[in-house]
C-alpha cells in the first residue's frame, strides 16, 4: 500500500465543489481501469491525498504516471474555462509528488489521516478567522 500526495501547478485552489466530485470520479475511473485499488482518497482545494493498494509489481511512480496523465486530460476535458485561466502553460500537475509505503502496523492511522483532511481544513480556517488571520 501506498500513500500519495499531490499538487496542482502553481498550488491553485481549483478543486472547491463541483471541481471535487468530478476529480475523485475521474480518478477512481483510472484507478479501476489500471487496476490500481484506491481505498483511500480526499481533494482539499489545493492537493490530493491518496492511499492506493496495488500489485508489487506496478512501482509507485507509474501509479502516478497514470493517475495524473488520465486525470488531468479528463479534467481539462471537463473544464476546458479552467484550463485557460489558471493553467496557462497547459499542464495540471507539478511534476513532483509524495509516497511513502504503508505497513500493516500504520495503516489505519493514515487512511484515518486521509478521510479527515477537510475537516482539519475547516478547523483551522475557523482557528484562523477567530484569531483576526482571514
């Protein structure tokens, strides 16, 4: 098992509601016609956090090689106006990326990282509002 993250280029927030719904589609979509087991994923507006389980033999960096080719060329699909305003050099990802594996003794505490990533999102803009920050 594995546990990526992820940035748009120049870390836009595009991924606000319907933006969201439609990435986690369009990668799960990659993921089960690659065979690639996502048990885990959540899009805050400006990174991806996915927790993926697949063969040994399918190394890390082609798990992302074809989550972010088939999902940015279907979102550039979905939204070409996106594409235009914020993405100006054509490319949705940057080209680096964070894995780290996952064992048996860690994997609830990190799938539980995961599913919980907007609501530590929201927690801290609220932390941030009452301190005067926003």
């Amino acid at each position: 098992m594995y546990h990526f993250v992820w940035i748009p280029k120049y870390r836009r927030k595009v991924f606000s509601d319907p933006y969201r719904e439609t990435m986690k589609a369009i990668i799960h979509k990659a993921g089960y016609d690659y065979d690639i087991d996502i048990v885990e994923l959540e899009i805050p507006e400006d990174h991806i956090h996915m927790v993926v389980r697949s063969e040994p033999k399918i190394s890390p960096s082609h798990i992302m090689y074809v989550i972010k080719s088939i999902s940015a060329r279907e979102f550039f699909k979905c939204y070409p106006d996106i594409k235009r305003r914020y993405f100006w050099g054509g490319k949705l990802w940057t080209q680096s990326y964070f894995v780290e594996t996952i064992g048996n003794a860690n994997e609830e505490a990190i799938r539980e990282y995961v599913q919980n990533q907007l609501i530590e999102l929201d927690r801290k803009e609220k932390n941030s509002e009452q301190l005067g920050l926003f």
